[in-house]
C-alpha cells in the first residue's frame, strides 16, 4: 500500500491592525468590489511579482521646457539610458517655489550638521572617533 503525502499548495496569513485601518481597508475593498481575501490576494501578487520587484536604482533628474506649450517637463534619465517621465505641465512658478524649498532646507540642514564652509559635507561620527551615547 501506497502512502501519499499530503502537499500543501496554499499559504495562509493572518495579520492584526488596529482598527480604524482595518475599516479604511474594508472600505477600500468595497469601493473596489472585492474581498477583503481578493484584496489581499492582488496585493501580495503585486508585491511579489518580477515586474514589481523594486531595484536600488541611479540616474539624473532633468527638468525640459516644452517651447510649444510653455510647460516643463520633469523627467528622470537612469543610468541605463532610460528615460522616465515624471511629471509634465509644471509652470515656471512650481519650479521656483520647488528651488526655494530645496534651497532652505539646504540650509537648515548645514545649519543642523554644523557645515560653515562651502563645499563642507556631514562626516560619520564613527570616521571621527565619537561613540555612540
């Protein structure tokens, strides 16, 4: 006599939130007529899927003026050549309201880490023998 194993072929989680989330959740998956399992389902499908898979990735910011339409266009070039668009139809004034910001917390920042000089950068504590408290 022949004995078979049995093969479980499903997983099953079970996960605790606190309660207002799981209600925005329950919500969320009636909006989208689903259950809250099928919600799931897709969720972990999409965390887990090659195309999904998130990669530690380089490349430049670009920002590019579009002439017919008076617009910019931000977009960002990885280092493997290409080209993502982020964002289109940014008005000149989004743009320098975008460089203030930057500029100021820039400078908060230098004020934080100590960086009088120009051209200073933050050094690791450890590289300058302070330990840790």
């Amino acid at each position: 006599m022949k004995i078979e194993k049995y093969m479980q072929k499903n997983r099953i989680f079970q996960v605790k939130v606190p309660l207002e989330k799981g209600r925005e959740f329950e919500d969320i998956c009636k909006i989208e007529d689903k259950t809250v399992n099928a919600k799931l389902r897709e969720l972990i499908e999409i965390s887990t899927s090659e195309h999904n898979k998130r990669y530690f990735l380089a490349g430049k910011n670009k920002i590019e003026y579009d002439k017919t339409n008076d617009k910019f266009v931000w977009i960002v070039e990885l280092d493997d050549g290409k080209q993502i668009e982020v964002l289109d139809n940014l008005s000149i004034d989004f743009l320098n309201n975008i460089k203030e910001e930057i500029s100021k917390a820039s400078i908060e920042r230098q004020n934080w880490i100590g960086s009088r000089k120009i051209g200073s950068v933050s050094m690791p504590n450890s590289l300058m023998g302070v330990k840790k408290k």
